[in-house]
C-alpha cells in the first residue's frame, strides 16, 4: 500500500502551518484527497510529483 500524508504529515514536512497547506492548495495546485472536511491527505507518489512541478515552473 502506498504511504499516505495528511495535512499533519505535510506541516512536520515542510514547517508549515494549516494556513499554507490550504494556499498551496488553493493557489499552487496541491491535490489532495478529501475524506471528509476533517480528513484529507495526498500519497507520496502524487506529493513528488507536485513538488517537480514547482520546480519546473520555477526554473522556466
């Protein structure tokens, strides 16, 4: 099974609060699954991939 991050993973992560993950969510195209308005979460694999699409975006 493929390894889950919620939002808490992802503040740990990144040193970020819930008010950036929802930017990033938002404005920066962070697509993570809804459970529920309580729960959600991305995989790895999907966080990865997100992450080099910032990376290309800022390198153009």
């Amino acid at each position: 099974m493929e390894r889950r991050l919620s939002k808490k993973d992802l503040m740990k992560l990144y040193g970020v609060d819930r008010v950036t993950i929802e930017d990033w969510r938002t404005n920066r195209g962070l697509n993570m699954i809804e459970v529920s308005s309580h729960s959600k979460y991305i995989t790895e694999e999907e966080l990865l991939k997100w992450e080099s699409s910032l990376k290309e975006c800022s390198s153009v």
